[in-house]
C-alpha cells in the first residue's frame, strides 16, 4: 500500500512513541499502535487509472469524496463558471489531483475559519488554498478548503509549473473539502449526493458546441 509522502511524519512520530511506550508506559502500547495503524490507512494514496477518451476533454475529479454543490458560481481568476463542490469525510483519501492538464498560473492562500467542511459557507470562511491553471479550454481552479477536523493543507504547486491531468498535488490533512471552477463550456456529469474519486471519475466533458 502506497502512503502519501505528507504522513510520513506523522505516521513515524506515532510509530516511535508506541515503541516507546512498551518500555515505559505499556499500558497505553496498544492506543498509539492502533493510532499509527489507522494514521497509515489515512494517509493511503492509491494508484488511480487517469481517464482519458478521445481527446483528453474531459475533466477528472480533483478528490475523493461525495459531491455537495453542482452550481454557477464565479472567480476573479476563471469568471463564470461551473462549480462542483466535493466533501471528504475522515473516512476518504485526501490526495488531490488535478482535474485538468494545465500551467500553474495563480496561487493563493486565505486564513480563515475552521467550519464544518460541508456547509455552504465554508468555501468563502475557511480557511483555504486556490490552485488555477491555465488550460486549452480556459481557466480553471481548484479551491482546497481546511474542515472542523483538518487544519493543515498541503500543496507543492509553483506558478508556471506545468501539471499533467490526475497528477498529485497536495492534499488536505482530515476531513475537508474541494471545490473545482470549470469553464461553462464544459458539462457537468455528476450531481449532488454521488460519490467520485479522484482521478478516476469523469466529473465534465467539453462541449464544443458551446464555446
């Protein structure tokens, strides 16, 4: 099983003080090794078959989780465009990936609260991260937003990096949430309440019809 790079420490600090804990308080051995066995099915980063049909329109979901918002929304960075909101429980993979092929062009970082990663006003109070790229079919952006639980989100991204459909880049640490701006070009397929990974499910394809 492949452990994303951003637990390792984690992961080894938990490890340590279980071993630790045998020779001096091994009453709690058994606490801190069932921590750092569910720390290393946390931080899993599985191998993901990337979706690519004809040629290479469609856009892949930047997480794992359930969809919470199909909607219009609007971006400095992309204008209108269509919103998909995704929530990853504790219980989900927190790698994310990007939803589109695309150069690195805007990168910032909020402060903000830490509400419940699901409700609607946590996309514009938590605190969060905005990743856009600009792709052959416009702008698009990813937004990776801090939960209740989660307060540390990761993101290796540079401007003018140029990242590959489905690459790995971050992830948020506990339970959070994703949302990706599209073009309005591009047709939603996924509607709130389904489940979809990241990577793997096809979340919109380019309609060229409707530049």
């Amino acid at each position: 099983m492949k452990i994303a790079r951003d637990g390792w420490t984690i992961i080894g600090f938990a490890g340590f003080m279980a071993l630790g804990s045998l020779f001096f308080v091994p009453e709690i051995m058994p606490f801190l090794l069932m921590l750092t066995i569910f720390l290393l099915w946390f931080f899993r980063d599985p191998e993901r078959k990337i979706q690519h049909h004809g040629p290479g329109k469609e856009f892949i979901s930047p997480a794992d989780g359930k969809v919470v918002e199909v909607e219009r929304s609007y971006h400095p960075f992309t204008g209108p465009a269509w919103k998909i909101g995704i929530f990853m429980s504790v219980t989900d993979v927190h790698v994310n990936r990007a939803p589109f092929s695309g150069e690195v062009d805007y990168l910032e970082y909020v402060p903000g609260k830490n509400l419940m990663a699901f409700r609607d006003k946590a996309s514009e109070e938590n605190e969060r991260m905005y990743v856009g790229f600009k792709t052959d079919e416009g702008p698009v952006l990813t937004v990776q937003i801090a939960g209740f639980i989660a307060r540390r989100i990761v993101c290796r991204l540079k401007k003018g990096m140029f990242i590959d459909k489905g690459q790995r880049f971050g992830m948020i640490k506990l339970g959070s949430k994703v949302d990706v701006l599209m073009p309005l070009s591009v047709n939603p397929l996924v509607e709130k309440g389904q489940r979809v990974s990241a990577g793997s499910t096809v979340i919109g394809v380019v309609d060229d019809e409707n530049p």
